[in-house]
C-alpha cells in the first residue's frame, strides 16, 4: 500500500514577520496523521503571488494532497483567491449558496444592522473550477481544486473555521477518495529524567526495534514524551506496537507518569476524579496558571473548587491567614509560608488536596539569597504537607509553566503515595 | 540596497505529527525582522535524510541565510549533526571547549551524580568546517556553515536554548556581515469592529498609500490589528510611516485601544501603573485565566492585588459573599451573581477596580435558557458596577481566552470613561 502524503502550505506576511504563531499547522498535521496520511512538508509563504505561486508548483510535486490556509479574508492584503483562480485557469463567479449564508451570518449572527458590503458579497465568488466547501463559522468558504490527479483545499487561516471546514469536509473526502496505510502511535509520558538518561536506560530495546517502528523523544517543561510510531499494515503495526509498548513501559517504569498521550494536569484530573477527592490552589507566582490548567479540562468542576491568588502579601496574610510574622522572618518565598498557605486554603476550600506555589518569576524581583526563579512548592491534605524549593533559569512566562507542571507533578506522586 | 533574505527550517517529525507547535519559527522572524532581515520562506521537515537534504539545497537558492531548527539531541533520532557534517563536507571532531562546556552543566546545572555519558559527549562533536556558536543555555552547540556564499546557522530545537545563541551570536553576526534595508513597522490595536468594517472606514486612504508601505490586517479574538510595514531608505521609512500612520489613528478613532504593538493586558496593566490604581479579579468561568494574563506582564504586582476563583458556588458563597438566594433564582451565570461577585471582591481585597466573570465554556453544561458560550461579565470600582452579556460559539480553551479578553476591555473602557 502506498504512502498518502500531504503538504501544507500556510499564507500571509503575519507568519513570516513571527507576529503570530501558526497553531493551524500542529492541528492539522494531528488530524491528518490520525486518519493515515503522512504530512511530509509544511511550508510558509507571505502574501506574496510568486511565493504563493511556486508553493504550489513545488508541494503538488511532492504530495498528493496539498492543504493551504489562508489569504482568504475581505482585505486588499489578501491574494490568495485570485491567484487560485488563475492557476487553476478558472473564473470568479459568485456562488449563491454560499452569498446566502455570508448573509444569514452578518443579519443573524454577527447582527450588523446596515447592508452587506461589496467586499462581503465577495467573500461569496469562487472559481468556477472548484467544490465549495461550506464554511460554517464563517464567510470564506473552503475550496477544493483538482490538478494532474493532485488534490488541493484552500482554506481560511481563522483556527476555529479551518477546524470546522476540516471536520465538516475535508477529512470525510480524503478517507472516501484514498486508501490508506495504517499509522500507528502509542505515547507516555515520563518525569524526573532527561532524555540521554532515558534514552541509557532503553538503548538495548531501542537498537532492535523493527525498522516500521520508529521511537521519538519528545521533552517538554522538563518532562519527557516517548512516542513509537509505526506504519504498515494495520493488525501488524498494533500487534507490534502494543508488544513494544508494554516493554517500554517496563523500561522506563520509576518515571512513567502516563502511558496516554495527555498532558499533567489531564493526569491529575483523572486521578482525583477516578478517587472522587477535590482539589484547591493558593497561588502566588504562577498568578492563577495552575487554576486555570486545571479548568482547561472539560469537567473539571466534579474535583477543583477553586483558587485564591494571593499575589499581593496582604491578600496572603488577610485571606489565606499566613502569620505576618511569618512573611516577616522566612519572606513570601519560603517553606513556612508556602505551607500555611497550604493550610489556609484547605480552610477555606474544604478540599481533600490544596497546592501552594510562591516565587520570584523574574525578570526583577531577584535577590542574592533568592535570585530570580526561586519557587517553593507545597502539596498536600489535611494531615501532610510536602514542601521543595525548585529553581528555574529561564523567562517569566517559562518558569511560570514550569512551576505549575512541576506542582501538579508533586501533587500527582502525592496522591499516587498516599493510596 | 538589496534586501537580505531567510529561510528557516525546523527539523523533526514531532511539528509534521502535530504533536507540538511550532513557537520557534515566530520568534526568529520576528528577531530577524526587528534587525531587517527578510524572512520569505519558512519551512518544517521531520526527521528524514533526503528532505532535510533537499531542504537545504532549496533554501539555500531561494535566501541569503539559512536558519536550521531541531534534530541536534543526544538521541538516535536525531540526525540532523551528521547530515550537515556530509552536506559541508565535513567530518566530526570533538571540540574541546563544548565538552568542557557539556561537563559543567551535567555536573554543576544538571547536578547529575554520574560520569558523562558517551551520547552526551558526542554532545561536543562538530563537522570540523563549522563555526561553533556557544550554547550557555544547553549541551548541543549551535554551528555556522558557508557555502556558495550563503551562510547557513544550525541550532537546537529547545527554545531558549535556541533563543540564547541567535541573542548571544547571531543577530550580530548577521549585522556585521550584511548591510541591510531598513524594515519599520507601525502597529495598532483595534476592539468592537470587524475587518470587513474597518477595511471599508479606511479604504479611500489605504488604496493611496505608497508602494513600498504594506498594510495587514490581523484578526485575534475578535479584536483586530493593524499593522503597516515599509522597507525602503530609513529616513524616507520612518517618516512616511509616521505620516500614514498619524493618519490611520484618526480613521479608526472610535475603535483604536492602543497605538502599539502590545496585548490588551499590557494596556490595561499601563493605565493601571499610570494612574496608580489596584486591580483584583473574581473569576468562575475562566478559572484563574484573567489574573494569568495580568500577571505574565512583568512588574504587575505594583496594581494586581489577586483574585479568587470561584469554580465551585459553594466558593462564591463562602468566600465572595454571593447570597444563596441569588444563585437559587438567578443562576451561577446571571447579572445579578457577577454583580455580587464583582462587589465581594472588592471588599475582601479592597482594590480601585474589580473584574468578575460567569459563564459556561464548554462542551458541557449548557442549558436551552443558557447555551454553552454564554458569560456574563462585570467591571466596575466600589461606586459603580456595570455588566455586560455575551455569547461566544468555539471551543472551551476559545471561550475562555474571549471571555478573558473582553472582560479586560471592558475595564479598560470602564477605566477611560471613569477618568
């Protein structure tokens, strides 16, 4: 069976100038791996015609699927239409269907109370060469283009509308026209070792895997991802990914924290919830990420009650009762406050586990005792509190996260203990 | 003077499954564009020989520099070192100030109790025809290549590793070497109008703007930007920018939030230091996100007090003081518990401003009466409160940050009318 290869080629200056970050690309490239199609290139380009021009030249040489988003708004910046049109020798003409729901979208849901505006009634022209796909959250339809048994799809660069178009269209077409080889993964995750380590611990094993198998080391905020990734036949592949998948488990054992492809606080959410136990945040430096990770989890609120950001001390010493002769003599940076904190929110939260975070995320701030990325850490319930001083080097931002994984980390192997 | 050109290339099969996203690539243009480089082509690969080779071979037609990102680990799938030593012709030898480098981390940052291992030492080798490009931060160093005149930079992936050697080398390098056009940028920020609406206010001034001044639109949460890019002379640059531009404020007036380059929460955080007034935010629905937001701004401890999320209602009963009566008849999401919400935490941390939100996010938890998407949101001091209703149609993470980022401007206009 042969490989169905894809390109995706993203359109517009933004990209090029980094003043946004193309999460469209991971997206995409996830949802065409799961249906087996390998994307083998992504490339991008400004909004510029000869750029875009050759793109697609060079990507239909080398994929038979090329995905393009972008360039398609109402703005004179944007090309990317027109020049579709012309390379695929087509004309613009206004597509009613699609001139209805740019409509019903501006009267019913955008709720603009004056007429549609002439650059709006073209968001509905299309080349008279492609399959409008219905673009549902939006005005910029999808286009599908067909060229020398190549197929191309335009879409608009918006996340949620190229989800939409994607998922409405785009996935459903490929699976009807290709069939595809099986791709296989299986992901964990570990924590508390790097990667040379890791990568010591399993070389025996990694040597003789067979060669469709192929094993990727993923580290992140100090964790390391471990995905195998096969492709082959399908009973092949998951027969064999699953026999090399239970030994690298045993592999790498102290440090698994999941043999799932989710993320810490996804882990720490199904433990509390599969333990039927609540948690709560104090946070002083991460200023609400931990909370705010927590309830990113869909159901999060079967087992986190809340969060008390103390980033001002008065708000430590008035709310969560931290002794201000305690933040006098060990500071708000020390193992003493960071455990009543602890205390003070499991008073007022009533849950079974509270964390509490407190440290000098930078770029000022920073003393000689405790310089910049000094955080200490406490985990606990009622009758035990875990506290650690960690150190991070990087940006605020960095050691923002950092310090809100490594506590969700600690309260994770907490609660593992405590069982 | 011609324009100097890059391409970068990030390498490794994690950014083609999707399974990261690719935040590199942005800040380099973004580096590359502050000093005048032209970054026209971007381009990500995995971890295969002949595309990383075929890579090289186009890029290097098409730009001056080259940037190489990724597949520089300690770990057998990594073979981005070997690749370049034979694309050079090269050969790998070890460099004796990288192992000493490697050494001292493993012993002194690491704090690894252990001998070097052999892949870590290997950590050290180069092709012998690189320039090696210390790396403070990590063990793989960067390495600088010629060839046909173009100059090719390999770094690691990890990035402030990365980020460290392009400030630490080069950015500089690159100035030394080339002499370069100028490249300026002015940009604004824009809430309550859409593209389409704004393009039409601006039409007439946009369609005479001068050849070598591009103008873009950048559509984020339903906010827009407005950016104006020129690469000429400097002199001529700059003025004609700040005349355009002069002009473009006027147009926009009404809508304009800021007339930099800067997020809404650093607005807000700007009026607050300005006027020397405090800030604490009563959070449902976002679960800490709004008080992440403030606080990733540097300095903010000088006007964000803290905050209380209050994910649970037994949290906005107890610690903010929302009466049960009001959750019986009017809901969690509901005027009347924002309002209440709104004013409980402003009594417990006694701040000139407060923000409370409710809401539901998503997937789950919508009703006919209120659909997942509905927030309320209220802003407001101790004299005066108002609050406001919305509907966002994503997904949960989506939801959140919009919420998030209207209820900050909500207080921004609370803010500018209270002044």
């Amino acid at each position: 069976m042969t490989k169905i290869t894809a390109s995706i080629i993203t359109i517009g200056d933004e990209l090029l100038i980094g003043q946004v970050v193309d999460t469209n690309s991971a997206w995409m490239a996830q949802q065409l791996n799961n249906i087996g199609v390998w994307v083998q290139h992504r490339v991008a380009v400004g909004d510029v015609w000869d750029d875009i021009w050759q793109a697609l030249d060079e990507e239909s040489k080398r994929s038979d699927i090329i995905l393009i988003t972008g360039g398609l708004g109402p703005t004179a910046d944007d090309i990317t239409k027109p020049l579709l049109c012309k390379y695929f020798d087509g004309k613009l003409v206004m597509h009613e269907p699609t001139l209805q729901h740019v409509t019903y979208l501006f009267e019913y849901v955008f709720k603009r109370p004056m007429p549609l505006l002439d650059r709006n009634r073209r968001q509905a022209e299309v080349p008279d060469v492609c399959t409008v796909l219905k673009n549902e959250k939006g005005t910029a339809p999808g286009m599908l283009f067909e060229k020398n048994g190549k197929i191309f799809i335009s879409m608009p660069g918006v996340p949620h509308e190229m989800q939409g178009i994607m998922q409405d269209h785009v996935l459903d077409l490929i699976q009807q026209r290709y069939t595809m080889p099986h791709i296989g993964h299986r992901t964990l995750l570990t924590a508390g070792q790097g990667e040379s380590m890791l990568a010591e611990m399993i070389k025996d094993w990694e040597e003789v895997l067979p060669s469709f198998i192929k094993l990727a080391y993923l580290p992140n905020y100090g964790m390391v991802r471990l995905r195998l990734t096969g492709t082959e036949e399908k009973d092949l592949v998951e027969q064999e990914l699953d026999r090399q998948f239970a030994q690298l488990k045993v592999l790498v054992k102290e440090y698994l924290v999941v043999d799932e492809d989710i993320t810490m606080n996804e882990v720490v959410g199904k433990m509390l919830k599969a333990a039927g136990k609540t948690l709560a945040t104090a946070e002083s430096c991460t200023g609400g990420y931990i909370a705010h990770l927590i309830t990113l989890v869909p159901g999060s609120s079967l087992y986190f009650k809340g969060s008390v950001v103390s980033y001002d001390n008065s708000i430590k010493k008035n709310v969560l009762n931290v002794q201000s002769a305690t933040l006098e003599s060990a500071g708000a940076v020390s193992k003493e406050t960071v455990t009543e904190m602890q205390k003070g929110i499991l008073n007022i939260m009533h849950t079974d586990y509270a964390i509490a975070v407190s440290g000098v995320m930078g770029p000022d701030g920073g003393t000689a005792e405790k310089p910049v990325g000094t955080v200490w850490i406490a985990v606990g319930d009622s009758q035990s509190v875990e506290a650690k001083k960690l150190h991070f080097r990087f940006d605020r931002k960095r050691n923002i996260e950092l310090t809100a994984i490594n506590a969700l980390n600690m309260l994770r192997l907490f609660i593992k203990k405590s069982k």
